[in-house]
C-alpha cells in the first residue's frame, strides 16, 4: 500500500538539515540539545560530505537521534552524498539497516539499497529530480519526500507538483525546499580545504575542523563567490527564502529545510516559525543572503 | 579498448572516423545534450549524412541525451529520444531517470549507456539503472582513483566507459551547480557550462581580466597564457591568498593508463571535446589510435611515445596535462 500524504493546508513543518561541516563532538552534541526544545519538526542527522570525519561515531548518532525522538522531533539518518569505496558502502548499508529511523538517500547507492529492503525514503538535494516521470520511477521505489535540487525555480516546482498530479502520484510524496544556509553546489574527489592549506587529502588532518561554517572563496576584487568546506562547494552567499514562505506554502511545500550554521541557529528557527504563522515582521535577509535559484536566475542574486 | 571521440559537427566526425574513432558521440541541436553551444550539434539531414559516413567506416554512433528535462520541456527530450530510436544509432547516452525510463519502456531494443552526467561512482547505483533500465554501459565521474576504478569494475552488472583525455571537469558531473550560481545558466538543464554570452575580456592597466557573468574569474599579467574562464579553473582569494583553490588550467591525459586501463578490464576510452575544432579531434585521435594499436602489438613493450604527449600537451587547456583523479596525490 502506498500511504497517502494529507495535503490540506496544514502548516507546513520546519526541518534541520544534516550538519555539513566538521564540528567537535562536545559542540556537536551541545547543538542538537539546544534543537531539541527549538520548533523545528524533523531532524536531520549524520554525516553526508566526508567518510574521513570520525569525531561523532555512528553511536554517537544514534545516541542523539533517540534523544530528539523522544523530544518530539522526527530524525532522518542522512547519508553520504559521495560514495567512492567499498567501505564507504559498507557504512551506508549499516546506517539503511538501522530500524526504526527514516534514512535520506543522498546518491542513487542509497536509492537502491534502501528500495531493494523496500524502505522509506527522502532524496536529498544532489538526487536530481528535475521533473516528476522521475519522482514517479523513485516513488514506485518508496521515496516518500524529496527535496528539490537546489538550482530549480519556483516555475519548475509548479511544473512538477502539476505534472505529478497529471501522473496521479500527487498525494504518494511530501516536498522539501532548502530554505536556508550555504547551499550545497557541487562535489569533487578533491578536498579543497585540504588543498588550500596545502595538504594531501590522505594527510588532511581534519584542518576543515578549524572552519565550523566553511572556508571562504573570494574573488580577487574581494567578492565572495563560493564558501568551501571539503570535498563540497558551497555558495558564497547563504541562501534565504524568508520571504517566501507563504508563497511556498500556498504552492503546496510540506518542508521547508534550514542547514545548520555555528552562529544563531535558534534565531534563524525562530525567524521561519514565525514567518510560516504567517508574521513576516521579524523576517531579515541581509546583505550576504541570496535567492536568485528560486526566481530563475543567477543563484547568487539577492532578488528584492 | 574501444576509442570513443567526439563529434560537434560534420567535419570533426569525419575527422573522427578518418583517424580510427571505433565510435562516435554526438547530439542533437539543442538543450538534451551536455555541450549544447551554438554553432555545434546535429539537425536531422546532417545526422543522417553523419550516420551513413560513420557506418560506412564500420564506426559506431551514440546519441548524448544527457541533460536532465524540466516538465515544459520533457517532449523535446521525449522526441529526441524517439528519433535517436527511428535512426537505429548504436546507443543513447542518458542520466535523467524518467527519460531512461521513457526509453528503456517504449524502446527495448535500444541500448543505453549511462551518462557521466548521471554520476554514478559504484556498483549500488549502476545496479538501479542495470535494473530498473537495463543500461548496457555506463561512463564513470573523473572523481574515482584508479584503484576504485578497479574495485568499481569487479562488481560492476555493466561495462565500463572511463574519460581518458580532455578537459578535466573536477566535481562530480551532473552535480555541479557552479556555472548556474554565477550565470543563472545550468549545465543540467541547458547543457552549457559557462556559456560564451556571460563571459567578458578586459583589458586593464596592462593586465587581461576575464569575467564571467560580473565576478572576476582571473587577472593575467603580460605574456601569461590566458584561459577559457571557468569557475573551477580561477584564481581566488582564500585565507590572504591568490590561487587557483579548485583547480589549475589543465587537461586530463591517461595515456600511460592505458595497460593499466585495459588490464582491469575497462570497455571503452572516452575522448571529450565537441566543443573542439574538427583539427583538434583529428590529431588527439590519430596519436591516441596509434597507442592503442602500439599496445595491442606489443602490450609488454609499451611506451607512451614522447611525439604523442607532444601533441597532446599542444592542444591541451593551459599546456599542461594531468592524471586528475587518478592518482591519488591529485585528489
């Protein structure tokens, strides 16, 4: 049976998306326990970028996700983004095999192992679902929400929601924005965290520790462009849909994900709970926000 | 090891086939493949002549189908696929999942290749698209080291296409959003990554700017070889330093992979370059055809020959080739 998602202007619900950067594992676990009393619905957690970052254990993950459980919150195990050696399947298949917690497939390895022990999943944002005869092969395979490719516009995700109604699988799937945070734009083999300081990436020595909300890339006319933070590319400016909440709302978006960042993170929860209540009084985009994706241009923009 | 080359036009798979291409890979003439720049690719008579030239030479032709569709364009790639079908090409090269889908149900019979595009690096993913599509081969991301390479070949349900010469993308393709950050245009969905209208030469104070869109890619002094400018490929400011932090101006060349590459058991060496001049395919498969026949002869005795690197670095991006991926210092 392929459960139906409810879609009847419920308020939609706030997600914490997995930690992409390398923190310690007491700041680490001092972060969720200040999450776990915060209003955000779902939470997402592991590690997706680097299999070389050991501080927080699978334990150790686990260990935080019953605590969030039990504090109300739904937990997501998320998974890696890029999956280069048999070992790095190996961690992937223990964390689909783990019970009781949805998994976030973050590369077609996951999709596959999590459809074949005919699991639930989300797709994260590196899953490219670039229109819904996609998310309909995907949701045949159990996906049960996606989240929507960083790079598309609001024009596409109307085109898609429209098209999976024309497919009749409209009511099968939830849908998630990135709402907030450096967006996460590319990946390479190379870690360019590593390279900066000049090290080899087998000699790393987690020097991507030092940037708890990544290394920024500055143009030599001092513009920032991009923000690095290992293997990922990230934007240079962070992303911030504040000010369309309502609009996604009406759009029939189920989630709206906010990435972790050192600094403020209560804030900026607080910030998108009062905004999808519908008080856009307290909404601030600042000068290094961008949202060109959602309106189709430049993703770099900052469109006002 | 079948060579694959590229082919942006007429005259370059011509030039392609005359030199000892065993296939060919090209695209129709607009956004469903990954070079889609203007001037390039094939309308419906040109492909026509294009096929019966390669068949004549007993070369093979694949079809890049290899952007991912948005719903308001998904019949273009629908028909690009149903006429790639009607022409009887050899394979089509994919990495959307609904078109893969579309074609593997409307059209058995037509082989699919898995794009790089659709960045699958191990054998959980080529076992979706083996299943769920039944893809023949699939071209493998230059993120992978030959080591994993090997692993990924043991276990993979499919052949095996690695990239052996050509410009080096450095990220996982298909999952790269820089050129869309900066340009507002994405190589995904419109096949172009730092599409010519948003590039900009300047000269200043003695020195070439290169800009893409208004960021400032790169500064060149007099006399500095000044490269195509690409986000990958820039100089930036990172901690108080100017640098190239993601990558040198270079080209990927594997040549003296190629007993490596074979012994593994890799099916088929990709050349990239459509976007390259038809003088440019013909040489970097001319030497390439020749090594290849230099190791079928005498594959204890193989050497890579020092006038192919000479060719290969003249027409290589920033002269100067690497083994990117590969090895794994480079990561």
């Amino acid at each position: 049976m392929i459960p139906q998602v409810v879609k009847n202007n419920k308020l939609p619900k706030l997600s914490l998306g997995p930690l992409l950067y390398y923190w310690s594992r007491d700041k680490v676990f001092e972060f969720y326990e200040q999450i776990a009393s915060s209003s955000v619905d779902i939470v997402y957690l592991g590690e997706t970028v680097c299999a070389k970052r050991r501080e927080m254990k699978l334990p150790d993950w686990l260990q935080l996700a019953t605590m969030l459980r039990n504090n109300g919150k739904q937990v997501v195990l998320s998974t890696l983004c890029l999956l280069e050696s048999q070992s790095d399947l190996n961690g992937l298949k223990k964390i689909c095999n783990i019970d009781g917690f949805m998994i976030e497939a973050n590369d077609m390895a996951a999709v596959q192992i999590l459809s074949q022990l005919q699991l639930r999943f989300v797709s994260g944002p590196f899953i490219n679902i670039y229109n819904a005869h996609t998310l309909n092969i995907l949701v045949r395979n159990h996906l049960l929400r996606w989240v929507m490719p960083v790079e598309l516009p609001k024009e596409t995700l109307q085109g898609i929601l429209s098209e999976a109604e024309d497919l009749e699988i409209y009511n099968q799937f939830e849908t998630e924005i990135f709402s907030y945070g450096y967006l996460p734009l590319a990946l390479s083999a190379r870690c360019f965290t590593a390279r900066a300081q000049n090290l080899a990436k087998d000699n790393c020595q987690f020097i991507c520790r030092q940037y708890p909300d990544g290394l920024a890339i500055k143009s030599q006319e001092g513009e920032g462009v991009f923000n690095i933070n290992g293997i990922q590319t990230q934007s240079g400016a962070v992303y911030n849909l504040v000010a369309e909440v309502g609009e996604m709302t009406r759009m029939g978006v189920d989630v709206f994900r906010l990435s972790p960042q050192s600094e403020d993170m209560l804030t900026i929860i607080d910030m998108f709970d009062q905004a999808r209540h519908g008080n856009i009084q307290t909404a601030v985009v600042s000068d290094n926000n961008c949202n060109g994706y959602w309106h189709k241009t430049k993703g770099m923009m900052n469109h006002v | 090891m079948e060579l694959v080359c590229p082919a942006g036009n007429f005259p370059s798979l011509k030039a392609a086939v005359d030199n000892g291409a065993d296939a060919v890979y090209l695209g129709f003439k607009n956004e469903t493949n990954a070079r889609n720049f203007s001037g390039l690719n094939f309308s419906n008579n040109k492909l026509e002549r294009s096929l019966a030239y390669a068949r004549d030479h007993n070369v093979k032709v694949f079809v890049a189908i290899n952007t991912y569709p948005q719903p308001e364009k998904w019949s273009q790639w629908k028909l690009s696929v149903d006429m790639a079908h009607d022409y009887k090409v050899d394979a089509v090269i994919v990495a959307d999942i609904g078109v893969m889908d579309y074609a593997a149900t409307s059209y058995p019979d037509l082989a699919l290749h898995l794009s790089v595009q659709a960045s699958a690096t191990n054998n959980e993913a080529l076992n979706f698209y083996h299943q769920q599509f039944n893809i023949r081969r699939a071209v493998i991301p230059r993120v992978l080291s030959l080591a994993q390479v090997r692993n990924l070949i043991d276990k993979s349900p499919v052949d095996l296409e690695v990239f052996a010469f050509g410009s080096l993308c450095i990220m996982s393709e298909g999952r790269c959003h820089l050129s869309s950050y900066v340009t507002g245009e994405s190589p995904n969905m419109c096949g172009v990554c730092s599409p010519a209208k948003a590039v900009t030469w300047h000269e200043s104070a003695g020195r070439l700017e290169t800009r893409l869109s208004d960021v400032l890619i790169d500064r060149y002094e007099q006399g500095e070889n000044a490269g195509y400018p690409t986000l990958c490929k820039g100089r930036f400011d990172v901690n108080g330093k100017t640098f190239h932090i993601l990558e040198e101006p270079t080209s990927l060349n594997t040549m003296e992979l190629i007993p490596e590459l074979h012994a593994i058991g890799i099916k088929a060496l990709k050349i990239e370059g459509r976007q390259r001049s038809p003088a440019y395919v013909a040489q970097v498969v001319k030497v390439w055809r020749e090594a290849l026949d230099s190791f079928a002869h005498n594959p204890e005795q193989f050497l890579v020959r020092n006038e192919w690197n000479k060719v290969l670095a003249d027409v290589s991006e920033g002269i100067q080739t690497t083994l990117g991926a590969y090895s794994r210092p480079w990561q």
